[in-house]
C-alpha cells in the first residue's frame, strides 16, 4: 500500500482547501474512487466521512 501518498493526502486534506479529487491527482493516484479506497484501507475512515465529521479541514 502507498503509505507516503495516503499520508500525504490526508496532510493535504487537513490543511488544504482542496477537493478530494485534487488531493487525490496530487498524490499520484490514478482516480478518486482508488485514493478513497487506499485511505480507507489505511485509516479506517473514507476521506469524505472524516470531512463530514471535521477530522480534516476540506469541505469540498
């Protein structure tokens, strides 16, 4: 699994305004719904959930 990439992504998430699409094209991902899947895999909660729950700053 890309450990860096999803981390990365997350950091990304929390301290950016970016979308989840964005994030995810740049962290290398070849798709949104394939960095969905990675970081739920990896932190047990889909990007968009911990959106909606506040763990992450991004609100698109």
């Amino acid at each position: 699994m890309p450990e860096l990439r999803i981390t990365e992504g997350r950091r990304l998430l929390q301290h950016s305004d970016l979308p989840i699409v964005d994030v995810s094209v740049a962290c290398g991902f070849v798709s949104p719904s394939h960095f969905s899947k990675c970081y739920t895999a990896y932190f047990g909660n889909s990007p968009s959930k911990e959106i909606r729950h506040g763990y992450v700053k991004s609100s698109r």
